[in-house]
C-alpha cells in the first residue's frame, strides 16, 4: 500500500479548477478574488494561458514590512501628512498592476511529476503550492501541501 503511495503523480491530485490572475490586473481585483474563492494565492498567467508568475499573501506581507520601514523613517510628521500618505499609498498599490507585485520565479511541475518529488520541491523552495503547467508553460493546474497530505492520508495503512 505504501510503495503505491510513492508510485502517485501530481495529476491524481491536483486541483484543476484554478483561480487565476492576469499579469496586467490590478492588485485589488486580485485581492478581490484572493476574497471571494477563499484563496491565499493566485497563479498569473498571460494571455496565451502560460504560467508567468504567483500572486500570494506573502506577497502582500514584503509590501507591508517596506511600508514599515518608511513609516518608521517619517515617525514625525504631521497627522495631515500621515492621513494623505495613507490615501496616497491605498490607491497607489491598489491600482499596481499584478506584474509589479507578484514573484515571477515560479517553481511549477509537470503532471506527471511524482507527487514525492513536488513535496521535496515545496519545502526546498518554501511554497505552499506548486502550478502545474504543460511543457509549454501553460497552466493545468495546482498542486498545494494539503493536496499532499491528503495522498499521505489517504494511502497510510490502516490501523
């Protein structure tokens, strides 16, 4: 039971209804997505389907320790000052378009990966998720931690 748990491909688990983002959306469309499907990521593809890049929360938590540090360089200006920097900065990152947030060194599979070899590749790289992509580049599908989990449950020997 447990050398088929080994033998299983990325394909058998993954999940092929993905949320995507294109690269030329705003980050508030894509937070507004992120929302709605109750996601923490959003592939990026382009117009021809491809993989280009990943819109995640940790994205979105690089852009808030910046923040930080400007904030604490201008720890004494006016309250005018802050209200309008906060305005200023809500619209502007709103309004950045995916590509300028999002990380374009995606580490993706193939469908026919071993589901093992995608876990080796998660916790090397640090990811919750891998896009599944064809030899072209297009997306597929999504193959996350939980997805792996579930295999590993799934093919464990009963008690």
């Amino acid at each position: 039971m447990t050398s088929r748990l080994y033998q299983r491909r990325v394909k058998d688990v993954m999940s092929k209804e993905v949320v995507t983002a294109n690269a030329r959306d705003t980050v508030h469309d894509a937070l507004e997505l992120m929302i709605e499907n109750k996601v923490s990521a959003l592939p990026v593809v382009d117009h021809q389907g491809r993989c280009v890049g990943i819109l995640s929360t940790s994205d979105f938590v690089d852009v808030t320790y910046e923040l930080e540090e400007g904030l604490n360089a201008a720890e004494h200006q006016s309250e005018l000052w802050w209200g309008l920097f906060i305005r200023n900065l809500s619209q502007n990152v709103g309004q950045q378009s995916v590509m300028d947030l999002m990380t374009e060194d995606v580490v993706s599979v193939r469908p026919d990966t071993l589901l093992v070899q995608a876990a080796d590749a998660m916790l090397r790289e640090r990811v919750h998720r891998l896009p599944v992509v064809d030899d072209a580049g297009r997306l597929l599908g999504i193959v996350s931690m939980s997805d792996v989990l579930q295999a590993f449950v799934e093919g464990a020997p009963p008690d």
